[in-house]
C-alpha cells in the first residue's frame, strides 16, 4: 500500500482510468467483432451500417487517448478492406 497520501490519490484515479478505458476499448472490439461477422455472412446493408457505427467507435477510443492514432486507423483500414473485398 502507498506510504503517501499523494500515491494513494493516484493509486486511486488510475483505477478509476484503467476500468473506464477497459470499458470503451473492450466496446470497440465488440462492434469490430460483429462487423467482421456480418462480413463473413455477406450481409452488405446490416455491414454498412454497423461499420460506420464501429469508425465512430474507433474514432472515440482515438480522441481519448485510449488507443493510439496509427492503431485506430489500421483498424479502419483492415475493417474497409474486408468490407470492400466482400463488395467486389
């Protein structure tokens, strides 16, 4: 256990990060998963719009520090692609 008060503090605010950004990356693999799902079942329109909704996702975990920005934009990438290949 922290000695200084300051420590326990911080001990404190990085759970409180830790669980709230366990949270909106855990949300964000979620939609990935059932994006990559509804590809994998050729279902083009429930596809498209669950995408959008999962760029959104990844846009919000990239805002808030919770991924890194190269991270979220390969995500979008490999996303598009899958989306893109299942079109053709």
């Amino acid at each position: 256990m922290a000695n200084l008060k300051s420590a326990a503090k911080r001990i404190n605010t990085n759970q409180k990060k830790y669980e709230l950004n366990k949270a909106v990356k855990s949300a964000m693999r979620t939609h990935i998963k059932q994006v990559e799902k509804l590809i994998a079942a050729n279902e083009v329109d429930e596809a498209k719009t669950k995408l959008n909704l999962t760029i959104s996702k990844i846009d919000k975990a990239v805002s808030k520090g919770v991924i890194h920005r190269n991270n979220g934009n390969r995500q979008k990438s490999r996303l598009h692609q899958k989306f893109n290949s299942m079109s053709a």
